[in-house]
C-alpha cells in the first residue's frame, strides 16, 4: 500500500536525492583521480604483473606478425585512416536521422559523464478523422491554463528558478535545458532574461515547428531535401535556395520560376536572414519549409486545433481590443493588421506600444494610422489599392478571425529572429 505524501515532503525528498546526488559526485571525481594515478603508477611496474596472453591472443598476435610489408612494418601500423568520405556519409546519415526524429541537437552524444538526465522523446502527431472539421472555441470563455509546478526535465520544484515556456505549460530549469545541450550560453542568457516577461520564450517543444508535422508529412519534406541535395544541419546561401525552389516548381508545375518568383524567393531569403549574414540557419529554413507543408497539406480547421490553450486565450484579447463596438465582428483590414502583429513582439517598436500577441492593442490605440483602406482621392490610391478595399471592409467573425489567423501563430512560435512565413500584404 503506497504513502501518500504532502507536496512539501515531495520536494523535501527530491532536494535529498539531488543533494546525495550532487555529494555522490562529488566524492567519484577524487576516487577517479586516484584511480587513474594508480593505474599509471601500475604500468611503471615489472612487467610479470601484467596477466599472460591467452593462447588466442597469441595466434592473433602472430597473424598480425605474419602480415608485413615490403617495409618491415606492419598492415596494421601502416593501414590509413578512414576515408573521409564514409565518416562524412555517416555523419549525413546521422542528421538524416535526426531530422526524421524531430530533434535539432542529438544529446547523447554530448559527454554527460556525472548526470542522468533523460533526453525527452519526441513523437510526431497523427491527424484524427474529424481533424479538419470546425471546432467550437466561444470568445467571451478564456480557458487560463497554469504552468506545471515541476521542471519537465527533473521534475523537481524550485520556485522562483523555473523559467516558462509561452506556447505550452511547461516549466525548465535553466541548468537542465544547459545540460540536456539544447541551449547555448547565449540562448540560456536570452530564456532568462524574456521567459518572465511578456515577450516570453519557448521551450524547445514549441520552437520547433517541424515537430507538428505528421510522419508521413515529414518523409515527403525529407524526400524533397534528398532529392534537391540538401545537406541537414547546414547553413544555405541565396544561390542555393534558389536552386531548391527552382527544383520543387519543376517537379509541381514542371517549369522553372519566372523572375518575379525568384525576387520572392530572395526577399524571404532576406527575411530568414534577419542579421544579413549572407546564409540563413539550417532550423531557420527547416521551419519555413515545414510551415509551407502546414499552409499547403492542412485546412485552416486543422491548424486551428494545433494551438495551444495560451495561444487561443491571445488570440481573443486580440480580437477584443479591435472589436471596439463588441458587435463580434471586425474589418479584413483588421485581421491582417492582427495577422502581421504576431511576429512584432521582437522588435522595440512593439515593445514600445505594445503590439503583439499578448496584449490588447488596436491600431488606433497604437496610433497606427495606415491599416484601414486609403481613401480614393489620396495621390496613393491606386487601380489596384481600390480593388483590395473591398476586402479590407469586409466583416471577419471571431471563427473565421481565428482560423485565418491560426497559420501565422503557429509561425511565430520560434524565437529566432528570422521570418518564417510570408506575411501578408
């Protein structure tokens, strides 16, 4: 029969077996020491302390004997390293792997001698049969979900140390996310410093846009990365995303792109190199490739069921603060604006007005004055402006604000600062 214990002797327990644990390591580091002077000072030693070759040993020992060459060395000795190429196709493999598993950084391969923290296992979804029905989300009912109180990594609490994630409820402690190896330095220092304001970071379950993607959908990407010589885990330059697109317009549309196209695929290169480097990051362009299969495979119902309860409760203080009539209804004009303020929570001017997902800003409040339509006697206007006022004064319900919304939100989920979607105009 099992002893039901009180949440303080939960965490009582679990600061003794970190600290025992800690202490263990403490004292394994000297006896390694010695152990290691020991051996060392073992093989100064005669040499009858060493155990005699076993009869097998012996007949290997010959063989590799036997076999010298012209030059009185042995095979052995002289056998050449691994070729390069097989150690570069196995590392190739290696990321293939990884980015069929989900997961940017493998961790067992870090030197984690001294902790037994467990990897998280990532599993890709699998779209339900009702997946691309409407679901019911009311406006005026927010759902306010509470964070864990446990690191999803050790699960162990420590108060005020437990860094949130803005996507997902889930909590970290910033020396697990360190030795788990999937925070550099600088990104640990970022997660600190934005985790508790309303910026917010995300946890490398959320950041990770490519984890939405189902199996079937992610065999299909890595078919297309194959086929086009995409290299995983490595850095693109203009020249080779225009190849890529050029490749997959072929293989849709069997012809190549026309030189507006490719001025598209230039400025989202430039928008995937915020920092303008000249080569846009491996995740960077992953996530922008797994977006499009979203925005191209799904109905706007599925990507509505991706978000999470945070996201949704967002996006009706959006809708709320450019409702100012509260009919439930606002303008196309409005919902694009909305569209496009989802990413402005990096930059200062958002920060300064306080555009962005989670807030309640309009565009007038924020006194941005260009996003209802232009009035047609400004020398702005245009055959082509006019034409797009209808849409800007048609009425956009709090359901279909949603589900218009919903693949701009999944994009901005990462905290890099590139643009992975196409914003629209």
């Amino acid at each position: 029969m099992g002893v039901l214990m009180s949440k303080k002797q939960q965490v009582q327990k679990c600061t003794s077996v970190v600290s025992a644990f800690q202490q263990g390591m403490k004292e394994r580091a000297p006896s390694t020491t010695n152990q290691g002077e020991r051996s060392g000072e073992e093989g100064e030693g005669p040499a009858e302390s060493l155990p005699p070759p076993s009869p097998k040993e012996e007949g290997e020992h010959g063989e590799a004997d036997s076999k010298v060459g012209p030059s009185g060395t042995s095979q052995q000795a002289a056998a050449p390293a691994p070729a390069p190429t097989r150690d570069e196709c196995k590392v190739n493999q290696e990321a293939w792997n990884r980015l069929r598993d989900g997961k940017g950084v493998e961790p067992e391969d870090l030197d984690k001698t001294g902790h037994q923290l467990t990897p998280p296992a990532f599993v890709r979804p699998k779209r339900d049969a009702n997946d691309d029905q409407p679901v019911e989300i009311a406006l005026g009912q927010r759902e306010q979900p509470v964070n864990d109180e446990m690191c999803e990594v050790c699960e162990v609490w420590t108060a005020n140390d437990l860094f949130p994630c803005r996507t997902c409820t889930r909590v970290f402690h910033d020396g697990c996310l360190r030795e788990l190896g999937y925070l550099r330095t600088e990104l640990l220092q970022e997660m600190r410093e934005t985790a508790h304001t309303a910026t917010g970071w995300g946890c490398y379950y959320c950041d990770n846009v490519n984890l939405l993607l189902t199996e079937e959908e992610m065999y299909s990407l890595m078919e297309t990365f194959k086929q086009c010589k995409i290299i995983p885990e490595s850095c693109l330059v203009s020249d080779e995303l225009l190849q890529y697109h050029h490749f997959v317009s072929k293989q849709l549309f069997e012809k190549d792109l026309s030189d507006e196209q490719e001025e598209e695929v230039l400025a989202q290169f430039a928008a995937l190199d915020p920092e303008k480097r000249g080569q846009i990051e491996w995740s960077d362009f992953l996530y922008h490739e797994s977006l499009g299969v979203l925005r191209k495979f799904r109905t706007e119902n599925s990507l509505v069921r991706l978000l999470s309860a945070k996201e949704r409760d967002h996006v009706r203080l959006v809708f709320v603060g450019l409702d100012l009539d509260k009919d439930g209804v606002v303008t196309g004009a409005e919902t694009r604006w909305a569209q496009q303020s989802w990413f402005q929570k990096f930059s200062k001017e958002s920060q300064s007005c306080n555009v962005r997902l989670f807030g309640l800003c309009s565009p007038v409040n924020c006194g941005i004055s260009h996003v209802g339509p232009i009035s047609e006697s400004s020398p702005a206007s245009s055959s082509s402006e006019r034409s797009s006022q209808k849409d800007d004064n048609r009425p956009v319900s709090w359901e279909d604000f949603l589900r218009e919304s919903a693949i701009y939100i999944l994009a901005a989920r990462p905290n890099s600062l590139a643009m992975h979607i196409r914003l629209p105009l």
